[in-house]
C-alpha cells in the first residue's frame, strides 16, 4: 500500500528546511528535532524462530548534534524532563517512527513495535492513546499493525499498567509487556492478558515456565517473543523449546540483527556496528 495521505505529508516534509520540527534527508527518513538534538528511526527484526522471517519491528531513537554528543532521549526523560515535555518527546518520536515505517513497502506485511518508557506510564492521561490514534488517522495508517509495549512493571505499578493498558486498548491498540524472566512472564500474563509477552532471554534458566507460558499463551490466543537473544547457547535452547511446544516462536536480537533504518538494502557498516543503548523507543 501507498498510503496517500503519507505520501501527501512525505511531499511537504520534503521541501522542509533542516532547522525545523520535522524533515526529510536525501534517502527519504524523516528526522525530527528535540531541544540540541536531531533524532531518527532504526528498527530492529523480530523474527520466527523456524525459517527467520521478519514478523515485526522494534523501533528505536538515533541521536546525534552538532555542538555536543547528543541527547540521550530516555534519560532526559528520566531526570529532567518534566510529564509534559516527556509527552512532547514521546509523541514526536511515534510520529518518526510511524513515518519511518510506513514509508517502507518492505514491511508492508510486519507489525511494529513501539515502547512505552516507565517515566510515561504516570504522565499518559485519558488521551494520550487517542492522541497517536488521531494521528495515524489524519495520515491513514492502520493502527491495528502498531504493538505498544510496557515497560518491565513492578508489583506497586499493576494498577497503573491496567490503566494505561485499557487506555491503548479503548482506542485500538494491540498491547505488549516486558518481563525480566519466564516467571513474571506467567504471573503478568495472567493479570494483564496482553497480546503479546516480551521476555529477556539473555539467560534462559527454566525451560518448563517457558515452555508453559508458550502453552499459556497460545491458549489465549497471544504471543510470545523472546528478545535480548544473543548467545548460540540460549538459541539453541530456543529451538528445543520450539520443538517440544509444536508453537510458533517469536526471537529478536543481536545474534540475528542489528536495528537498521532501510529495508530495501544491506544495512551499512555504520549500522552494522551500532548498539544502541537508552534508545529504546
């Protein structure tokens, strides 16, 4: 799909100077500024476990400027920013990454991945997700290819993720949660029935919780990726579990990608090598 409202945007952004809100570079990515700092969309894979194949994008903030090293988008936002200037961040980078993602026809067929930062789950208000809504709207966008993803919730912030969790889900959204391990995977899998469970698997100790909240989840219609993959050794458990569940199984991480920009060609050599860290979003 073309998206013509986008590419009617797209034009406009195209003859924007460097200097303002918004614009596009010579390869098309739309770049967006933030106090000194210019930021941009990479993406990372998420992929199935069987034949590799891309299902979904995460989106992450590139930072750079001129006069310094740049913004560190997350930990402004956990420091000095105040609610209302962490809803300004955030609502530019949505729209970068939606921009950035819908423009590509190559992943015409995924899903992406957008996360929530802790610091927003107490500063989104009742509108925050009719505020994303309304904008994939005004551009034509299906939102119903958008996961917004939680943070990793502690006990005393439960209700505060129900909340937000039923506001995305009022206007739309598919929901995802980050849990350290397997275990907190199941005990929020079953408090907050989301979409999907994302799981640090940097280390992968109980293969059975695993293998239950795959079955759990299932159950339940819902999905389970496991991210932060990054050893031959827990890939290898992986595949295990996957022949043991007879399920689908989601991975990401740098053993498979790093997060890239353009879909249409190779990464670069400057992609390849990034990592990046506190830019998450």
């Amino acid at each position: 799909m073309t998206f013509p409202a986008l590419q009617d945007y797209l034009a406009r952004l195209r003859n924007a100077p460097t200097d303002t809100s918004l614009w596009l570079d010579a390869q098309g990515r739309a770049h967006g500024r933030y106090l000194n700092s210019t930021l941009t969309s990479v993406f990372q894979p998420i992929r199935d476990l069987a034949d590799l194949h891309v299902v979904g994008v995460q989106g992450f903030m590139r930072s750079h400027s001129r006069s310094d090293e740049g913004l560190s988008v997350w930990k402004l936002l956990d420091t000095v920013a105040t609610d209302d200037q962490s809803i300004e961040l955030d609502r530019l980078c949505r729209l970068l990454h939606a921009v950035n993602f819908y423009r590509q026809p190559e992943l015409a067929d995924v899903d992406l991945y957008l996360s929530v930062h802790a610091r927003l789950l107490a500063a989104v208000d009742s509108n925050h997700g009719m505020s994303f809504r309304h904008v994939l709207d005004v551009l034509e966008l299906p939102h119903r290819k958008i996961v917004l993803q939680l943070p990793v919730i502690r006990e005393d912030q439960a209700w505060l993720a129900h909340y937000v969790a039923d506001n995305y889900r009022r206007n739309g959204f598919r929901l995802a949660i980050n849990v350290a391990d397997v275990r907190q995977g199941l005990a929020q899998f079953a408090q907050i029935l989301p979409d999907v469970v994302k799981v640090d698997v940097r280390e992968l100790y109980d293969e059975e919780a695993a293998l239950q909240l795959l079955l759990e989840a299932h159950a339940s219609n819902a999905h389970v990726v496991f991210k932060r993959v990054e050893s031959e050794a827990v890939h290898e458990k992986l595949k295990r579990l996957q022949q043991r569940a007879q399920l689908p199984i989601a991975v990401q991480g740098y053993l498979f990608d790093q997060p890239r920009a353009v879909f249409s060609a190779p990464a670069s050599p400057q992609e390849e090598a990034a990592v990046p860290a506190g830019t998450e979003s």
